[in-house]
C-alpha cells in the first residue's frame, strides 16, 4: 500500500461539480493499494499517519501530530500511484488491485483513522474527481507499507 500524505491548510473533493468532501488544517491521503495487500498494510499505513508528526510547534520545529492541532485528514484513492512507468509512454496500472479489493481497504483505512479519533473524510471510490488543496508548507511524504522508500 502506499501513500503521499500532503499537510495542506484547506481541502476539497468535487464529483460532478458537486463538493463531497472538505477540510481545513490536517492531512490529504492520496492512497493506492496492491494485489497483495491485506489488512497489515492498511494497518501500517494508518498508524502512520495518525501518529506522523509534521506540524511545527511553538519554537518552529516539527514536532506535532494531527491530533495535536485538531486536524483533520482527506483521504483519497488513487489507484495511480501504482503506475509503472519503465516501459514507452503510456503508464501500465496492472500492479494496482482490482477495484473490490482496493475499495474494501481503502474503507479499512479511513475506518481505522477514526478509530484512531481523527476527523477523516473521503473522496468517491473509482469516481472522476476534482481535488483542490493549499499544500502547507509544502510538506509532502511518501509511505509505502512495505517500506521500500
């Protein structure tokens, strides 16, 4: 599983001109998912996020989570992410899980954040949408559940 966590001010998902989804300060997830991922690796992925610090404190260092600051978090799928590009010009998806699969621990994910005691909303599942976002900082991080980078 992977994902690019942004820390972004603002938020907001739109479907057919329609917004679905918006936050204010906290995290966008944008989340792909593999043929062989499983519950472990919605469970990394996650932990991860609910407890990665990368707000900056009183003295400007980042040293905060999400839950220190009340954030909340867009989590977005994005079976893209599993793009091989190696090969001419036109990006192969085949390592990208099948959209039962990747909708099923998608879901897994966002649930486990709430648990967790986030605010976590989503985009639509396999839906075209429009993602806008105020990336602050910027901060952006890549995880990967099996922790090749």
């Amino acid at each position: 599983m992977r994902a690019v966590v942004q820390r972004v001010a603002r938020a907001e998902v739109t479907v057919n001109g329609e917004q679905v989804a918006s936050i204010g300060r906290g995290y966008v997830v944008l989340l792909g998912v593999t043929h062989d991922d499983g519950d472990a690796d919605a469970r990394y992925i996650a932990d991860k996020i609910a407890t990665l610090r990368l707000f900056e404190d009183d003295v400007g260092k980042i040293n905060l989570g999400i839950t220190d600051i009340g954030g909340e978090v867009l989590v977005v799928s994005q079976f893209t992410l599993y793009a091989d590009c190696r090969k001419g010009r036109r990006p192969s998806f085949t390592d990208a899980a099948p959209p039962d699969m990747a909708d099923r621990l998608y879901q897994r994910v966002v649930e486990m954040l709430r648990e967790a005691g986030l605010s976590a909303q989503t985009g639509v599942f396999g839906a075209h949408m429009l993602v806008s976002l105020v990336n602050d900082g910027p901060v952006t991080i890549l995880l990967n559940s099996r922790k090749t980078f």
